[in-house]
C-alpha cells in the first residue's frame, strides 16, 4: 500500500469521525498508540509489535489527513537532504 493509499484509507473508514473528534485528541490517541507500540516493542511478541504499528500508522495518517497534508510530500526530505 503507498502512503496515499493509506491516507485515503483512513479518509474513508474515519474521516468524518476524526474531524469531528478534533486534532487534539487525535494527537492524544497517537501519543497512546506510540505509548503501546513502545510496550510492545519491550514486552511484546512480534504479533503485537505489527499490531501497534499498524495503529500508529493509522493515526498519523488521520492526522495528517487533518492537517490537509501529504505523508508522500512529509517524507520527500528523506530523499532530498536527510536529516
């Protein structure tokens, strides 16, 4: 799947409920998502490390989607000048 893909995805399934919660709590879900993939990563079996990954995948998208902006675009500079 290509990240526009993904974010098309998330549009569909979610867009008009993650609107409606708003960034900021999106942003909280992501920070708790990123809190449980860490756990995972940890403690976790590799079952639940995909897992975790996928829901923060899934939450960056939505809030990039939020945002009105690309994932693509957000990581050109990776391929332009690295950090």
């Amino acid at each position: 799947m290509e990240l526009q893909q993904l974010q098309d995805l998330m549009e569909n399934l979610y867009g008009e409920a993650d609107r409606d919660r708003g960034m900021a709590p999106t942003v909280a879900w992501l920070c708790e998502e990123v809190g449980e993939l860490a756990q995972a990563v940890r403690k976790g079996t590799p079952e639940q490390q995909l897992h975790e990954l996928g829901d923060v995948l899934a939450w960056v998208a939505s809030l990039a989607n939020q945002l009105d902006l690309s994932l693509e675009e957000a990581l050109q500079r990776y391929v332009t000048d690295p950090p």
